[in-house]
C-alpha cells in the first residue's frame, strides 16, 4: 500500500488507545478487559513456544536416529561383506536377526518421538487449560464486581 493511500484511508488515521479510553460502557472496565486479553495472549504466546521447542526436540532426536541408523547400516554392511565365506543359511541367518533388530528400533524410535509429541502437547494444552479456568474465574469476579456496583 502506498502512502498516499495510507494518509487517505480513514481506518489508518484511528488511535485505538484513545478510543479504548473514551469508550465507556456502563459495568465494563475496558482496562481489565485489556488486561483479560494480555493474560490470554501470554499464555498462547508460552503454548506456541512450548509446542515449537517440541518441534525442535523431535528434529533433533530424528537426526540423531538417523545418524545411528547409517552407521549400524555401514557397520552391518562390511560385516556382511567380510563375511562371504560363511554358509547361505548362516549369512541369511544373520541378516534375518540384523532385520529383526533394525525392526524393533524402528519401533522404539517411533515410540520415543511419539512420547515427545504428546509430552510438548499435553504441556500446551494443559498451559491453555489453565488459563482458560483462571479467565472463566476472573469473569465470574467481574460480573460479581459489576452487579456490586450496580446495586
């Protein structure tokens, strides 16, 4: 949006501040309103980063799961490699017991990244659970305040 566009635009032009201030309505402290909202957007603010900081512990463990994961492939694969001498069984054996093992890895692994996921949202969603009871309560103290005022 230009400026010339900008200066003429009405909506541009408001002081939000100044009208949260003027505006009054009877029984409504637009203060503690404000200050409902800021408790609100704090506590989104702390489950974002809870949630985001879950992120980031999962790509880093993936990481590292795949790390150990090339290298046991590297590992298994000059051990069957060095290994050319031995009888079909016993070399259909041994790959048979390494898949056995990389299949039960794979399966703690994705029950490991499985409980951080549902750690990081649980600690959201309790964070935001919290804080929609403590703002239900201080609703109810309002209204209580407001009908006291009233009377």
């Amino acid at each position: 949006m230009t400026a010339a566009k900008k200066a003429t635009n009405p909506f541009f032009d408001v002081d939000f501040t100044k009208f949260t201030t003027d505006f009054k309505m009877p029984g409504i402290d637009i203060n503690e309103m404000m200050a409902f909202q800021r408790k609100n957007m704090e506590a989104l603010t702390k489950a974002n980063k809870i949630a985001f900081d879950g992120f980031q512990a999962v790509a880093q463990r993936q990481s590292e799961i795949f790390k150990t994961m090339m290298e046991k492939a590297t590992t298994q694969g000059k051990d069957f490699s060095a290994t050319s001498g031995e009888t079909p069984m016993a070399a259909a054996a041994k790959q048979t017991a390494a898949a056995k093992t990389a299949y039960e890895d794979a399966l703690n692994n994705a029950k490991e990244l499985s409980g951080i996921v549902s750690k990081s949202q649980e600690e959201a969603l309790g964070l935001l659970q919290s804080r929609f009871t403590e703002s239900l309560d201080e609703l109810k103290v309002a209204i209580e305040k407001t009908e006291t005022a009233a009377k």
